[in-house]
C-alpha cells in the first residue's frame, strides 16, 4: 500500500528528536492503527507514532502545528463512527503505550492514569480497594481511557452510575499548538467560571489530545443479582421495564436483544440459551440490593401478570457471566456473521414506546424482509440498530440504500427530541446527520470552537464536522 508523502523535513525532525521505535510507516502497522471497528473506510494514515509521555505529545503536536500536518489521536479503536480513522495521510497519534497508573487516593477516591491506560485494567487496579470507575461497556477490554473520555462513552451502566463525563475530575490536555493544559486536577469544586474540561469531554480529540485522566471513583457494588427475561416484542421491553422501575429493587442495568441477535451470537459463539423456547425478545437485568422477599414476590409476579414468558437468575458468578455474555458478544458477532449498517440513537427514556411504536413503519417501508437486529440500553433510552445485508444485495449498493433510509429514521428520532448518536459520537459516519440532532447555532458555536482551539485544522480534521 503506498502512503500519502509526508513533509521530509518534518520527518527529519522527528528522527533528530525523539526516540528510534517513535514513528513507523510499516504497512501493516499503517493499516491496523489507521482504522476502527466500523471498517467502512478504507484507511490511509501517513504514519503512526507512539509517545510514552504527554511531554513527548506536546513536542509533537507541536511539530504537527509547525509544518501543518494533520493527526488523528488513537486509543482503543473501539468507536463505531469511524472518529479514529486516517484516511488522508493524516500521521496516527497512537496512545497504546501510555498506561501508567498511579496509586490509588483512598481519601479523594480518585485515581490519576495516563490516557492509554485499557479500561478493564482500572477496574482490576481498582478493585483490590473495594472501589471502581464506574464506566463499563463490553469493548472494555480493549477500550482506553483516553477514548472514552473522547466520545463520552456510555455502557452497560449508565442506568444506575451515568455517563463518562460524570466520572471524570480532571484532564490533562494537549492543546494544537502543543501547550499543555492541566484542568481541575483532583477538586470536587472548583467554581473558577467555565468548566473547561467539558470542552474536551466528547470532542473525539477535533480540539485536544487528552493524555491523562484523575478519574473519580466508587465503592464496588455489593451483591450484585442478575437475571435474564423472555418476552415476545420490544413492546413487552418496554413495558417490563416500566413496572422493573417500581420493583423494590435498585437497577444497575436494563439491557434488551432480539431474537435475531441471539441467533448471531450462537453462529459464531456457539453459546447456549438458557431456555428451551425462542422469543422475540430478551432483557438482561442486573440489580443491587433490596429486601429478598420484596424480590421475591415481584419476580413471581411477573409470570402472573403475564410481562413475561420465561426467566432465569444467574446461580453465581459463572453464571451471571454466561449471561451477559449473550448481550456482550452481540457487536462482535454481527460483524463476524455478516456486513451490516449500524445506528447508535436515543430517546428521552419517557418517549420511548411512542418511537418504538413508529420504528416497526419505517423497517418494513425502508427494509422489507431485511433483517434488523436490535439491541440496546434501554434504560437509559439507548437503541443500536444494525440493518444486516442481504446476500443479494452487493456491498456498495447496499451501504448507500441505509445511509439514504436513515433520513427517515433520524426524522423520528427528531420528532421524538432524541439524538442521532448515542454513545458513540459522530465521527464520519455521522456527520451528515448532525443537524437532525443539533440546532443551526449549536452548529455555528461547535464550528467557532474548533476554529479558535484548532486554527489551523490539524486535530482529527474531517470528524464531527467539516472546517
């Protein structure tokens, strides 16, 4: 693969200054780290370089700002709005090698990581402290803290402990030109005038390389009860939620699937259901707490009120992970079985029926007979549709034929006061759409930010929005 040239004298700078394993050009590399998981562009990064200090991050950025040359900071890749893609010799700002950790402060409950630092890794450097980062999603494996403070990622979670934003104290930012900006640090309250941290929270590194993190933290929750439900539609979703928000029970988590991703997952997972009968849906509950007995007789009751057809509680930890295996493997077996067309969209969890009760419309006008699989956070108001392509329909034609119907789709979500994306941001994939979501002078004022930050337009250009 050829790469698109990049300044000699920029490159000569980076030989002279910075250490030998700093930047590589390798094809390989060139196509691992140019790319995220939407593997809809093809990428075409000019380098990709791998700091191991903000230090080094600020002298390259500014670097970057003195011979004009765009970059893309890169984390996990775990985005599915193609946010963390190079494809116009753009130089890659990998942050995989910076995963320090710092102690834990068992006073402030905080922790200070560097932004590369995997997400699953602070929950386990956490946890022998009987405390958490509360920000949990099945890419947490693979996601980086520097990323999903990017996107303001969401989760599995957000029911009961709220977005990434919440549990974020302070930022460490690098700004375009290369300055290093220290926000907040570790203050509970700081009432300096605007919060500038926000400005970086969410921006999918379009105004600043986030490079380290002071994240607040939380007792781990104690006995944690997880169960999963058959029900026969997304109406029946809704419902049970409803009547789960009265239960005398305290909801960590409210996630549904459709049959049709259950039959992805066994396809390429080989996992097992635990229940004898198919169903159209099914919701993974996870709770804390509550009286046993008040439990007790809310779970029998729902076979009695007919809200559902079957149900199972996980007997252990073996077996609470059985079950969220079935809801965590869903993205990753969509993707193995199949070319499909994602959409990450909310609604105020209060309009929820009333869209649900329109969607169904636009499949059938829209998709029919295609196969749609739904899944998502219903909790907090969260749907992931994924439009799987039919095997007589060629690549091409059918990416254009979804991102055409997602008018329609979007002019729902409109109609209803949600949003277009989610928890995974806008990226490329989305932007297009950003006005069905964001007013003319919300879009002015995101355009008059990146214009002041990032003069020159070398932070992730092309995401979110056009200059």
């Amino acid at each position: 693969m050829s790469t698109p040239a990049l300044p000699a004298d920029f490159l000569r700078a980076i030989a002279e200054s910075f250490p030998a394993d700093f930047l590589t050009r390798e094809p390989a590399e060139l196509q691992e780290y140019g790319r995220d998981w939407t593997r809809v562009y093809a990428p075409a990064p000019g380098a990709v370089v791998f700091p191991r200090t903000t230090e080094e991050v600020a002298r390259f950025v500014a670097l970057c700002h003195q011979h004009r040359v765009a970059l893309v900071p890169s984390g996990g890749r775990t985005g599915l709005a193609g946010g963390a893609v190079a494809m116009h010799g753009e130089v890659v700002l990998s942050l995989k090698r910076m995963t320090r950790m710092e102690p834990v402060d068992l006073l402030g409950n905080t922790v200070r990581v560097q932004a590369g630092a995997v997400t699953e890794g602070v929950h386990q450097h956490c946890a022998p402290h009987g405390l958490t980062w509360p920000v949990d999603f099945a890419s947490k494996g693979s996601s980086t803290v520097g990323g999903n403070i990017a996107t303001n990622a969401g989760g599995v979670k957000v029911i009961r402990y709220g977005l990434t934003r919440q549990w974020v104290l302070g930022l460490q930012v690098v700004t375009a030109q290369g300055q290093v900006l220290e926000l907040n640090g570790a203050l509970e309250k700081n009432n300096t005038g605007a919060d500038l941290r926000q400005l970086f929270i969410g921006s999918e590194g379009t105004l600043g390389v986030i490079t380290e993190a002071t994240l607040k933290l939380t007792r781990l929750p104690g006995k944690q009860d997880v169960f999963l439900f058959a029900v026969p539609d997304v109406a029946a979703v809704l419902r049970l939620f409803r009547d789960a928000r009265q239960a005398p029970l305290v909801l960590s988590t409210y996630e549904f699937f459709t049959d049709k991703c259950l039959a992805r997952v066994q396809r390429h997972r080989k996992l097992r259901s635990p229940f004898e009968a198919s169903s159209g849906c099914y919701v993974l509950l996870e709770s804390e707490g509550g009286d046993p007995a008040a439990v007790e007789a809310w779970l029998g009751s729902l076979f009695e009120r007919g809200l559902v057809t079957d149900g199972t509680q996980a007997q252990g930890a073996a077996q609470a992970q059985e079950l969220w295996s079935l809801r965590e493997s869903i993205s990753e077996s969509l993707s193995a079985t199949g070319v499909l067309h994602k959409n990450d969209i909310s609604l105020p969890v209060a309009n929820l029926e009333a869209f649900c009760a329109e969607l169904d419309a636009i499949f059938a006008s829209r998709y029919p007979g295609w196969e749609i699989c739904l899944f998502g956070h219903i909790g907090d108001g969260n749907l992931h549709v994924n439009v799987m392509k039919p095997d007589a329909v060629e690549k091409a034609d059918f990416f254009a034929h979804a991102k055409q119907s997602d008018h329609a789709m979007f002019d729902l979500v409109r109609k209803h006061g949600g949003s277009i994306s989610a928890e995974h941001g806008i990226g490329l994939l989305k932007k297009d759409y950003l006005d069905y979501t964001r007013a003319p002078g919300e879009m002015e004022l995101l355009r008059t930010l990146k214009r002041a930050l990032d003069p020159a337009g070398i932070l992730n250009p092309g995401k979110i929005l056009d200059a």
